[in-house]
C-alpha cells in the first residue's frame, strides 16, 4: 500500500505541473515573456525529477521554453535550449516525430534571428530530408523549405 499512495502522490504531483505548464502559456499568450520563461525553467526542472527527462511533457515543458525565449527576441538563450533540446527529441521520439520538425524549424528561425545564416541553412537542410521522407515531394511546406534554403544561401 505505500507504494500505491506514493504512486498517487507523484500523480498528483504531475496533475498540478500541467496545471502550472497550462499557466505558464497563458503567461506567455498574453505577452508575459520574463514570467512565463521562469515558470518553464522550473516547470522543466519540477517534470525532469518527477517524471524523467526524456518524458514527453518534459521535452515539451523544454520547447515551450524555447518558444517564449525567441518570443521574447533571447535567440541566443533559446538556441542554448533548442540544441540540446533538439537531441533528446530525436533520440527519445524520433527524427520525424512532429515535435523534432518543429524544434529544427525554430532553431532555424532563431539562427537567422541571431545572424547565424549559414547555421540556419544547415538546419533547414536537415528539416527538409526529415520531412521528404514524412510527406510528398509537392507538398506547401516542403516547397516553403526549399525556398527559404535558397533565400538563406543567397544571403551567405
């Protein structure tokens, strides 16, 4: 039975960091930045020790983070979360996963933000093969891709 009652605390535990993960981007939603970055960095601590690092809230607590940092134009603290953040996704959920394609995307933006064409071009390079094995060659978002490589590389 102890087993049992820690097990319903720990779930408790998880119900309220959802809870706060839900406040932190009501935060951010209405132009809160700074608040809504700090809730993520402890909400990203508070998931990692409860339910591990490579759990999927937690990863997604981590990109949550990322977003409000670029959001906030902190490209270069938001890269030092996407690259790192970027590894666990695709080792943990996969290379094509939803969430990998949309961390490599902003880690692209936020290069260019930060002035890093070419590293942003490297990234988008690696997003499009990821997405020519997800989706058809004649796809929107595969041609919107291809176009912003050449714009990146004219600039270079």
């Amino acid at each position: 039975m102890p087993g049992k009652i820690a097990r319903m605390s720990s779930v408790g535990e998880l119900e309220e960091l959802t809870a706060r993960n839900a406040q932190a981007q009501a935060r951010a939603h209405a132009g809160d930045f700074r608040g809504a970055a700090g809730e993520f960095r402890a909400l990203a601590r508070d998931f990692t020790r409860l339910a591990g690092a490579d759990d999927p809230r937690t990863l997604g607590v981590r990109l949550n983070l990322a977003r409000v940092l670029g959001t906030a134009k902190q490209a270069g603290k938001a890269i030092e979360v996407c690259v790192p953040l970027l590894r666990d996704q695709a080792r943990v959920l996969g290379p094509d996963h939803d969430d990998v394609l949309e961390t490599t995307q902003l880690l692209a933006n936020l290069r260019y933000q930060a002035g890093d064409a070419e590293g942003a071009a490297e990234d988008l390079e690696r997003l499009l093969a990821a997405l020519s094995r997800v989706l058809m060659p004649t796809h929107d978002r595969i041609a919107k891709v291809k176009r912003d490589i050449a714009f990146l590389k004219r600039t270079t």
